[in-house]
C-alpha cells in the first residue's frame, strides 16, 4: 500500500514484470450485522378484556417480581383464542414499564404449519436478530445454544416471545440463562415440560365479548353505534360465536362490510345456519381453517375420540360414556389427555367429565358422518339399559328381586344426576326415525326420576319430545304415556290448564287403546290437574273414577293412589272425616304392598286431614312418621313438606319454639332437594316464629 495513494490502492512502482500483470484488490467495510430488537408486532387493534390474564402474565414478567423468577411464561389455548394478541399486548405494556431495555426479539415458530420451525432454526433466527453474522453461527444445536444464552447476557434484560410453539422442542433450547431474561410463548398445546407458569387461556366473557365488538365496529367507524343500541343481540351473536375472539372479529367484519345491517340480523343468520364454520369465513380469516391446524396434528384415535365426543348430547361426556361412543371396553384415557393437552376438549362439570367448545363441537359434528350416527345408536341403547335399570330401583320395594347394574337406589339416584344433561339432550334424538323408538321408552324410563328431583322443567322438555315423535310413529299408547307424563309436569310447573289438556288427552288415548288401567292412571293425573286448577268438585269425580276403573283390573297399586288423591280432594272440600278415611284406606295398602315411599305421602296427607279435623296431635304423629320415612329414603323435598306440616301444627298448638325449629328443618332440607324457593319461604315463617 502506498501512503501517496491511500489504503485502497495497489502499489506496483519498482516492479519488473514479464508480461501482461493483473492487479486485484478486495474492499472489506468492518461494520456490525443488524440487528432485530424492536420486533415486537403491533398491538392488536381494538384489543380489550382479558385483565385478569394479563395481570397474571405481568406478574410472571416482572423482574422485580416476588418470590422466585419465573423465566418462562407459556400462553395457551384453542386456536382462534387470542393467545397471540394476549402476548404482544402484554410485551407493549412490560417495555412500556422500561423492564426489558435491552430489547424484544419476536419470532413466529409457524407450528402447526406443514413446515414448522425447528429449535435448530429458531436459535438461527434468533442469533442473526441478535447481530451474528451467518458465517459466525455455529453448526451444531448445542453450540448455537450456548452462543444465543451469551448473546442475551451481554445485552442484560431482554425478553424472547416465541409464537405458535406446537411443542416444547421447538422452545426448549430458546430457555434463557440469565435471571434478566424472560421467554414468553404461545402455543395451541400445554407445555408443562418447560418448567413454566402455565396461563391457558379459556373464551371471552359475556361483558369482554360484548366490549370486542362494539369497540370493533367503532374503530372501523367512530360513529357506528350498533353495539349500544342492540346490546341484547350483540350477546346472542357471542354465544353463537362460543365468545371465541376469532369468531367475533370476523363477526365484526361482516358487520363492518355491511354498515346497515343490523346485529340483529346476523344473530339470527347465525342461529339458523347448520354450518356456522362456513358462515363464520371473513375470506382471510376461517374459524374452521383454526381448528383444522389443530386437529391434522391429531393420531387417527385422537381424531376419532374428537368427532365421536362431539355428537354426543349435553354439555359434557364422561369418561365412560366416551368408551361407548367409541365402541371400546376402557375409556380411551392417553387420546383424553392429548386432547386436553391441545385444548380441543376442556374439563367438565366433574372429575372425570370432558367438555368441548361450541364451535369445536360443530366442527367435530362436521366431520363425523355416517360413524357419528352409529356412536349416537350405542350410546342412546346404553342411557336406555342404564335408565330402565335406574328406574327399576326408584320404583323397588321391599321383597321385590333388586334390580341390576345399581348397587341400591341411592347409586341409582347419583348416576341419573350425573348424566341428567345428558339424557334429556338424547331424549330429544326421537325426532330423527331410526333414533325414535329408543329415544320414547328412554323418556318413560325418566318420567318417575324427573318427578323425584322435582326437575319439572327438564320433564316437560323430554315428555314433549317423545308425545311428538309418539304420534308421529302411530305409538298410540306410548304416546298417552308421553301426555300423562306432560300433564305431570305441568302441574309441577305451575300450568294447570295446560295440564288439564294433556290429561283428557292421555284419557282419550287410553280409551281408544281399550286399556283399563291406562285410562285409569289418565284419571287420577287429571284429578290431580283439576284440583290445582280449583275444579274441586271434577277432581273428586276424576279420582273416584280412577279408583272404580283399579279395583275392577285389581291393581292394587292404583288403587292406594287413586284413595290417597282423592282424600286430598275431600280435603279441599271441606269433607275432612271422608279424607281420613281415604288416608287410612292409601296408608293401608301402601303398607300391604311395602310401598314405604308412598306410605310416608299417606301419612303426610292423614295429618293434613286430622289438623282440619282439630285432632292436632294425632296430626303431629303422622306428620313425624311420614318424615321419618322421608329421611330414610332421603326425599329431601317431601321431608321439608313434612317438617313445615308439623310446623303449622305446632303453631296451631301454640308452640311457637316447635314451630320455629320445623320451619328452619324445613329450609334446610328443601334446599337439599334444590328447591331454593320453597326453602325461602320456610326461612320467613321460621323468622316470623323466633321464640
């Protein structure tokens, strides 16, 4: 090099040379490989809600934070979900409090893409945000770990936000060394083995659902109001939209593209669709193409498991009814738990219980075809065997064979509270005609354990289901059933002239059908029926009626019924030595027959007879033996029937200490059977008492 000339020039003055000479220089400019520390996205525009989860997520970044450091923070949940918007509005708000200084590197890990990122490449990726030339980057894995971790040491408090892990051996060796660090991921999957504070993030809330909406549409437009102005549809859209971010934002858009339609409109397009996926489809963003990510990651049983759990009824599905669904012998508990994992089914409403998201259901619904439609046959010939055996041990007594599958009545009662949600929804598959017949005698099978729990709204929605499908099939007698058990139900709820109706429905059937005892029991329900509705008078015609048609089939059973109503009715009007006799009559029979159940209802209804008579005494007697009965068998609404009985009699007494303590007894024990009305009343008659 020559001074004269400079550093970048080639000196050849003084050489002899031969020949032609060719002189070449190479230029290098010494200078440092970018860098990419400010690559952290924008925030989500209109992103609201979810304080609860990042104040949490906050608290796992904050380097001042008590307790032990927690380097790692993994964000994850069901596609469309928000886990993404979550995270980068949780980095914003932690460089806005100055706790990273030495930058945010951002890198989308692409993992359930049909290439995704590999930890070899991450830590590439990462290296060259970092500044390391390409050349400098090591070949091995461990290596470019090693280089990566004494990168982020020399630039102190850095944070790391890997989007979109599919598992933890994309993230694994992306771990920070340096308490300064934090890495914070996102992934459709659960990611316990990284050792970090897991954050699975669940739907919106009603309110945050609302808040997303409205506050999209005004950033499309200050002035669109429609949010404000139909509050009430805007929360039919969420729940048609399962409150999934995703969901809504498209909702959104279609909203926003068509300014003058109302939300209105779109709630009720979306509730009419069969397909809501196809609907829910902004042309960029599809509900569906989420899901589909997750699930051609599944094996072909996990896949199986999903579409199969997703025709089945009610809200959950407990393990054991999965391994029907399925046609399998165990529940298939490893293909449960990489669901779970993957967020696809959630926990249910019990231990050993699984939910699924609306719009996954219809998702899995979609695919399941023509094995959906077998898995639904298993499962409603299970509830039925199940069912008809439950409803065997309600209606057990004392020398009757036990029946099967159910250790006692108590076991019985628990799996029938169990599956409620369940049978009910399967009860409804009677509209569909290879489901009918099955789906109708599931429903009589339920009719004595709706009553039992008092579930009277469920009853109406199940004897409904099977009178439709009944008359459609030409089931004239199954379809008396189905009235009789409407009529009950009604009466449960308060309707008496509609349960009249069905009554004189149910009669007429029976008649046609020439069954004696089935318009018999049409009887006494409608006497039943009358009597709450004030018709006292046609009630005690009704139930002699009922009585006169029993004892000419000789059933006996009947008979003790059709006694034990008609002296309430007598009772009513007024006939109060008639009622007793009838009391006595229903308690007799009950007691030949060892039906201790009814018995307790004889017994109650002689003291309400005997206290209109002014025999108080005798009344308090058979209200103490009828709740005796009740607590054995733990009918906790007939036993807060009997204590508030003997506690009017205690008042009647003058006995206002008895009277107190019955009427708190009762509070007590309807709130057992949920009757949390009945249980207010008594509480008041209990103050009214203090002693």
């Amino acid at each position: 090099m020559s001074d004269e000339y400079g550093e970048d020039h080639l000196d050849f003055r003084g050489g002899a040379f031969k020949g032609p000479v060719v002189g070449k220089g190479n230029f290098y400019q010494q200078a440092a490989a970018p860098t990419a520390l400010s690559a952290l996205p924008a925030r989500a525009a209109g992103f609201t809600g979810r304080g609860d989860e990042l104040g949490e997520l906050l608290r796992s970044l904050d380097p001042a934070g008590e307790g032990e450091a927690v380097l790692v923070a993994a964000v994850s949940g069901l596609g469309g979900i928000g886990k993404t918007a979550l995270a980068v509005e949780a980095a914003h708000e932690a460089c806005g409090k100055g706790w990273f200084p030495g930058g945010v590197l951002f890198l989308d890990l692409h993992g359930y893409d049909d290439d995704p990122v590999t930890g070899e490449q991450a830590l590439e990726a990462l290296l060259r945000a970092l500044g390391v030339e390409p050349e400098h980057i090591p070949v091995r894995a461990d290596e470019r770990a090693a280089l990566y971790r004494s990168m982020l040491a020399e630039r102190g408090a850095v944070l790391v936000l890997a989007d979109n892990a599919s598992s933890s051996d994309q993230v694994r060796r992306l771990l920070p060394g340096d308490r300064r660090q934090r890495l914070l991921v996102t992934s459709r999957t659960k990611l316990p083995q990284l050792g970090a504070r897991l954050l699975p993030l669940g739907e919106l809330s009603p309110q945050e659902a609302y808040d997303l909406l409205d506050r999209a549409l005004r950033v499309a437009d200050p002035a669109d109001s429609r949010a404000a102005q139909e509050a009430e549809a805007v929360q039919e859209v969420a729940e048609r939209c399962g409150h999934l971010p995703l969901a809504l934002q498209i909702a959104a858009a279609l909203l926003v593209l068509d300014p003058e339609k109302p939300v209105a409109e779109l709630a009720e397009e979306l509730g009419g669709l069969r397909d809501r996926l196809a609907y829910l489809d902004d042309g960029e963003r599809s509900v569906r193409a989420a899901f589909e990510l997750s699930y051609r990651r599944l094996t072909e049983e996990q896949a199986r498991l999903l579409r199969l759990m997703a025709v089945a009824p009610g809200a959950d599905v407990s393990t054991e009814m999965a391994a029907v669904l399925v046609g399998t012998e165990s529940p298939p508990v490893r293909e449960f738990n990489a669901l779970a994992h993957a967020h696809l089914i959630e926990r249910g409403s019990a231990r050993g219980r699984w939910g699924m998201h609306d719009l996954v259901r219809a998702f899995g619904v979609g695919l399941a075809g023509e094995e959906g439609e077998a898995a639904r046959e298993r499962l409603l010939e299970f509830y039925r065997q199940w069912a008809e055996a439950a409803d065997d041990w309600l209606r057990w007594l004392p020398g009757m064979p036990e029946p099967e599958r159910f250790v006692d009545r108590a076991q019985a009662l628990a799996w029938l509270d169990g599956e409620r949600a369940g049978l009910v929804a399967a009860v409804q598959w009677a509209s569909e005609d290879r489901h009918t017949r099955a789906a109708v005698w599931l429903a009589r099978c339920l009719a004595e354990y709706m009553l039992w729990r008092r579930y009277f709204g469920d009853w109406m929605t199940v004897a409904r289901a099977a009178q439709e499908a009944a008359h459609r099939s030409g089931d004239r007698d199954a379809e008396a059933g189905a009235w009789g058990d409407l009529g009950n139900a009604l009466v449960g709820l308060g309707r008496t002239g509609e349960a009249v109706d069905a009554h004189i429905r149910a009669r007429d059937l029976g008649r046609l059908e020439g069954s004696q005892l089935g318009e018999a029991v049409a009887w006494n329900n409608l006497g039943l029926a009358l009597d709450e509705a004030g018709r006292t008078e046609e009630a005690i015609d009704a139930h002699i009626r009922a009585r006169d048609l029993c004892q000419l089939a000789e059933d006996r059973h009947g008979e003790a019924m059709a006694w034990n109503n008609l002296g309430l009715a007598l009772g009513e009007a007024g006939r109060t030595e008639e009622a007793i006799d009838a009391h006595i009559r229903a308690r007799g029979l009950y007691q030949d027959l060892g039906d201790i159940h009814r018995e307790g209802t004889a017994w109650n209804n002689l003291g309400l007879a005997l206290r209109k008579e002014g025999q108080v005494e005798e009344a308090i007697e058979a209200h103490e033996k009828a709740l005796g009965i009740y607590e054995t068998i733990e009918a906790w609404y007939l036993a807060g029937t009997a204590f508030q009985n003997l506690a009017v009699a205690h008042r009647t007494s003058d006995r206002p200490a008895e009277a107190h303590a019955c009427f708190v007894q009762a509070a007590d024990a309807y709130t057992q059977a949920n009757a949390l009305t009945e249980a207010a009343h008594a509480r008041a008659q209990a103050d009214a008492f203090t002693p």
